[in-house]
C-alpha cells in the first residue's frame, strides 16, 4: 500500500496563490477540451506544483483501485469505447461533437440511456444534469447551484452521472440526503463506480404541495402519487385532511404531477412544488403538506475535474474506505479524526459492492460464520489545504485496505430558513 508522503510545501504555496478561477459559481463560457486526460496518482507520489498534479493526486488516494479500475471503465448502453473519466481510454476515443439540444419543447423531455452517445456542442452556459422532470426539486437545487446553467433533466440517477463523463453535461446536482428521509442509499453506491469529483454542495428546504387538476375537490380523490420519500414526509399531515386515498410510488415528485395532467386523472392527486403546479397547469390543493417545516435535502454538484481546496472559506471534504478484515478498524480511523478535533457531519456504511459477505470458519469446524462486509463513507469539515486533514488521512490509510477522495469542496453556508410555497415557486 502507497503512504502519504510528507512534503506538501509546493502544494500549499500553490493553493495560497490566490483566487481561483474555478469558484466562479457560474463561468460565462467554459472551454471544451476533447480528449482531456490525465493519468490518476495517489497521494504517494507527493504534490506538484501545477494544477494537473493536484487534480491527479486529489482524485485517488490508495492504490488498490482494480475494483473500482473496472467500474469506472465500464460502458452503460452507449457503446464500449466511451471515455471514461479522469483520462481512462480517452486516446482512444473520438469524441464527436454533435449537438444534443435540437429541439426545443417546453418542457424538455429528460435523458435516457439511448440519449448517451452523442457530445455536446456546449455554449456560453454550464449545462446542469439532474434527475426528474422540469418542476422537480433537483431542478431547484441544480437552479439554486448554478443559477444562470441550463438544466437538463435526466430519467435516471445513473443518466445524470453518466451525462456529465460523457460531455453532454459539464455538472450534476443530485440529492444525497434528506433531513426526513435520510440517505440516497443509490448515489452513494454511484458515487464510489464513477470517477467523478464532487464540486460543492446546495441545502434545499423541500416544500409539498397536494396538486390536482383544476375543479377537482378533495373529497373526489382516490389516490395521491408521489415519490416514496414525499409521500413519507407528508404521511401525517393527509390524514389530518381527512383524505381516505391510496397512496402509490412513483419516480419523482414532478413526474407524479405530470403523470396526472397528461393522463387527465380526476380522481388523482399529486404531491410536488408549486412549481410543478404551475408548469403542469395543476390547482394547489393544500399548500406545504410536509409532516416537519424543517425538511431539508443536501445535494452535491459534480464535475469531471475536482477543484483546488482551499483555506479563506469552509470546506467539507468527502471520502469512502473500507478494510479486509471488517469493520474493525472503524473506531481506529474515527481516532485519527477525533485526534486532531475534525468534526465529522456524516458517516454512512453501505455493503462492499465486490465482497459483501465474508465467510469465516467457526472454532468447532461445524459451520461457517458469515460476516457482512461494508464500504464507509465519511464527511469531515475540513479543507485537503490543510495540514491536519493531510495528516488525518495519512493515518486513515495506515488502517486502511482502500480509501478514496470522492471531493474537497466549500461548504454551503447560505442562510437557511424553514421551507416556504415563495421559495418553491421561485426553483432558487
């Protein structure tokens, strides 16, 4: 295993050069580079003194990456020579751009797999991938992210990942908490079998709606659609309103509330945001039905590069690690943390996606014990600039059969007040 090298000297002069370019929340033009590349490194081989070695020596902190070697090249539907991210393959490939955006419907019809292949012809804006449909609150969040970006909506959590390794998006904005709710068990695992980096993250206060076609009343109502999670959220409060309806999961919120509008349902109703409402030409039948006015959804934005930590502001940094021998070493790598006074802000287990179960024979040779093996992701505040996080992760590895860096990024420090129809209706 490759150990942490102690000079950071070059580095740290580098990141204290001043501004970079890249916290710009929304460039005016970004710059396409085909056959971008840069081979991944780990933290052994010291920093450099450029931008690229930084990228490189962020991007992958242990060397036992086979495994994830094999995820991170690993085609969807789009063909097998598609460029992977962080350079893999991209001499190899010929990235032809087309343009994807042809024709304009309002709103848009989101990716799918099938919608993969082509590059983009990119513009002036950064194009934002998100998953839903327009009036989606990941719409909101990508808005509240990337403000003047052009969102594209995408069917599936993996389109959206997908869309940005392949060019066609330059970010993704997806959920990976709620406050209710709690982790997007999906994008943890799509976090660790892609190679991208995560940028920044959005707070977003989740404000429901129950949405219905115009002149339909409440009492007409034999079922409410939504995404499991709203429906969870609201469960309390559509009792409370005396509705006697079934309750049915669907993919996302706005997609409940175009499901109705385009299959002219009377007896249906939607839970989503009133911008949904609008943009479906739905009625707002109750307004901010949530069982709890302090929801709240965390999303991360992601990007092919990852950025420079830095020191004049708060960062968060994000990494995943597991070990061999199980999770023993769990209180071990909490130490190295609690040592140097980092404040961990989650830590979240989900089961080794190549080695879930360890089987180990018993004392008495009569059976076998079998012991669930776990990856753990963790996420301190702290930036990769400094000292004590560089250190805290040097000893992280000394225990550690595999640990990656998914992102060091600012935290978000906007102030935050319990949700509101305003707030929702407006997508910031």
């Amino acid at each position: 295993m490759h150990t942490l090298s102690p000079p950071y000297s070059n580095a740290i002069s580098y990141l204290h050069r001043g501004p970079d370019p890249t916290f710009r929340v929304v460039p005016t033009r970004i710059t396409v580079k085909c056959g971008y590349g840069f081979e991944s490194a780990s933290f052994s081989q010291g920093f450099g003194s450029t931008r690229t070695d930084w990228q490189s020596a962020c991007a992958i902190l242990s060397s036992k990456v086979d495994s994830q070697n094999e995820d991170s090249t690993t085609p969807a539907a789009a063909g097998e020579n598609i460029a992977a991210v962080n350079g893999h393959k991209s001499a190899e490939t010929d990235l032809n751009l087309v343009h994807v955006g042809g024709e304009k419907t309002l709103p848009p019809k989101p990716l799918t797999i099938s919608d993969l292949s082509p590059a983009p012809m990119h513009g002036s804006q950064l194009r934002v991938a998100y998953q839903g449909v327009p009036g989606a609150y990941s719409e909101a969040a990508a808005g509240k992210a990337y403000p003047n970006g052009e969102a594209i909506p995408c069917d599936q959590f993996e389109v959206a990942f997908q869309a940005v390794e392949l060019w066609i998006a330059d970010r993704a904005v997806l959920p990976v908490e709620n406050s209710l709710g709690g982790s997007i068990h999906r994008n943890y695992d799509l976090l660790l079998r892609h190679r991208l980096h995560i940028v920044g993250e959005v707070q977003l206060p989740v404000h429901h709606c129950l949405l219905a076609l115009p002149g339909v009343r409440s009492e007409y109502l034999t079922r409410v659609i939504s995404h499991p999670q709203a429906l969870a959220q609201c469960e309390h409060t559509l009792t409370k309103l005396g509705l006697n309806v079934a309750r049915e999961a669907v993919d996302d919120t706005a997609g409940a509330a175009e499901f109705v509008a385009s299959n002219n349902l009377r007896d249906t109703a939607a839970i989503a945001s009133a911008r949904a409402a609008e943009l479906y030409g739905l009625e707002i039948l109750a307004d901010g039905i949530q069982d709890d006015a302090n929801n709240v959804t965390r999303f991360v934005m992601l990007a092919r590069e990852p950025i420079i930590p830095r020191t004049d502001r708060p960062f968060k940094t994000s990494i995943v690690f597991a070990h061999d021998k199980g999770t023993s070493v769990l209180f071990k790598v909490l130490s190295a943390f609690a040592f140097r006074n980092i404040s961990l802000t989650k830590i979240e287990s989900r089961p080794h996606r190549n080695h879930p179960i360890r089987i180990v024979d018993d004392d008495k040779n009569e059976g076998t014990a079998k012991h669930f093996e776990y990856m753990f992701y963790v996420d301190f505040e702290a930036s990769m600039a400094e000292v004590r996080a560089q250190n805290a992760l040097a000893e992280v590895q000394e225990f550690t059969s595999f640990l990656r860096v998914l992102g060091s990024y600012p935290m978000d420090m906007t102030p935050w007040s319990p949700s509101t129809s305003s707030s929702s209706s407006r997508g910031d």
